[in-house]
C-alpha cells in the first residue's frame, strides 16, 4: 500500500476526531474525539516508518508514545471527569466555561 | 487489484465508518464499542506493514482501554437506556464544517506533497529493531514515558478521590474526626 493512501486513512480518522471534539456535549465524548485524532496520528507514525525511514526504528517509537499518550489522556480526563462532577455535578462541557484560559 | 490493496482498503473503510459511528450512535456505550472498532481496523492495517507486534500492542490495549472506557461511558451516559432524550451535539454545523476543511486540507496536503523515497528497506524482524532501539539509542523515550504514566496514576488518584490528605478517619467521621 502506498504512503499516501495511509495518510488519507489518518486525514479521515483525524477529521472525524475533530468533529467529535468540536460537537460533543459531555465530556468524556469529547474524550472519545480525542482518540480518534491519535489514532489517526498512529496510522500515520507506522506508514512513515515503513514508507521513508524504515532503517531506524524512529516511527515505531513514535506509534510506541502515540498509544501510551492514548491510554495516558484517557485516565486524566476520566479523573478530571470524576473531580467535575463530584464538585458540581456537572458532565457537559459547557458547564465547566469557567475552566476555559 | 491485490489481496493487500482489497484488504487496506476494507480496513480504512471499516475504521473510517466506525469512527463517524462513534458521534452518530445515542448510546454511548455502543459508541464505546464503535470507537474500538475503528481502533481494531486501523491496528490490523499495520499487518500489512510488517508491523505486526505494534498491531497486538494497538489492539490488546485498545480492547482493555475500551472495556474500562465502557464503565465510565455507563456512569456518565446523557441518555441511559433512551429514557432522557437530549441531543448531544452543539453547534453541529460549525463543526462539520470544520472538520470537513481540515480532512480536504490535510487531503490535499498528502495528494500534492512530493513524498521522499524510501530510504533503506524494512528489517526483516522490526520488533526487534524497536526492542533493541528503546533499550539503546532511545532509551530516554522510554524513561519519559515511564515517568508520565507514574505521574498519572498518582495526579487520577488525587484528582478522582474524594477526601483530602488530612480526613483519614473514613466516611463516618468529618475531616476533623469527629463522627457525623
């Protein structure tokens, strides 16, 4: 397969990750956004590694910290979910406009 | 047409359609299952790279992320088992739009961009390439990443519990222990 059809895939994976980050209401679906866009940047990380520098192992480290950060992102934002919500009761995104800055 | 161009192509469809699924389903349980469809798809795409360890890491650890992920979609569900219907987007418009100019942009970008040409080939074992590059040149990487992971435990920790540092006498009594 060619580079270029691995990074239409991740253009449409990260496209839709936006969508989801601009549009969703409750906060843990903007999460869900969130990792559309990394997938996106993971398909991308393994297609350059095979198709331009496939002598070092530079883009497989890359899809190495892409897939950590994913899990990563995920635990912080279920844990600044859950302080949310104790503290005002609140799983919408508009809710927390004060958090904005 | 090959084999591979038939099944890179399925799988892109399938992570692609699954992906828009994820924000078009009212559940958000099923868009839990719907997002770790998408991830699958694009993880199986790396078999055809030769990237077959990062493709089981991708997906072993997806499908665990997805089941947790699944829990907390059933906590925080905005319209559990259809009982309060509500949308869940705003400014829906806006956002389409925007995200329909990155994809063209990026599109465009990746169509009209004189790509290098493959330096040097594939290894004939990559997993042992990236096995011996994070234990050596790259090692820091690894540190890195290890630290941001203890960081995080400890940071979810103190941000998802409920009592502070010092109300140790459990939920029966106040911070200053006396009962309640």
């Amino acid at each position: 397969m060619s580079l270029r059809a691995f990074l239409l895939l991740a253009a449409a994976l990260f496209s839709t990750g936006v969508y989801g980050v601009l549009s969703q209401r409750s906060i843990v679906m903007v999460m869900m956004g969130l990792e559309l866009m990394l997938n996106g940047l993971i398909v991308a990380g393994g297609a350059f590694w095979y198709h331009v520098a496939p002598v070092n192992a530079d883009g497989q480290v890359l899809v190495l910290v892409a897939v950590t950060v994913m899990a990563l992102e995920m635990a912080m934002g279920f844990a600044v979910t859950t302080a949310l919500f104790r503290a005002r009761d609140l799983d919408e995104t508009d809710g927390a406009g004060d958090l904005k800055g | 047409m090959t084999a591979q161009v038939v099944a890179f192509w399925t799988l892109a469809a399938v992570a692609v359609a699954s992906g828009v699924a994820v924000f078009v389903t009212g559940s958000m349980a099923r868009a839990t299952f719907a997002l770790l469809a998408s991830l699958l798809a694009a993880g199986l795409t790396f078999l055809l790279i030769d990237l077959q360890y990062l493709s089981f890491l991708i997906i072993v650890m997806m499908v665990m992320e997805m089941l947790i992920m699944a829990v907390y979609m059933v906590m925080y569900m905005m319209n559990p088992a259809g009982l309060m219907p509500m949308t869940m987007v705003h400014n829906r418009r806006g956002a389409v739009l925007i995200a329909s100019a990155v994809f063209v942009l990026l599109a465009v970008g990746v169509l009209l961009t004189p790509w290098p040409a493959r330096r040097g080939a594939p290894p004939p074992d990559p997993t042992r390439q990236l096995g011996l590059s994070v234990m050596g040149p790259r090692m820091l990487v690894m540190i890195v990443i290890g630290v941001a992971i203890l960081a995080t435990m400890v940071a979810a920790i103190v941000l998802a519990t409920d009592r502070g540092r010092y109300d140790r006498s459990g939920d029966e009594h106040d911070r200053w222990g006396r009962a309640t």
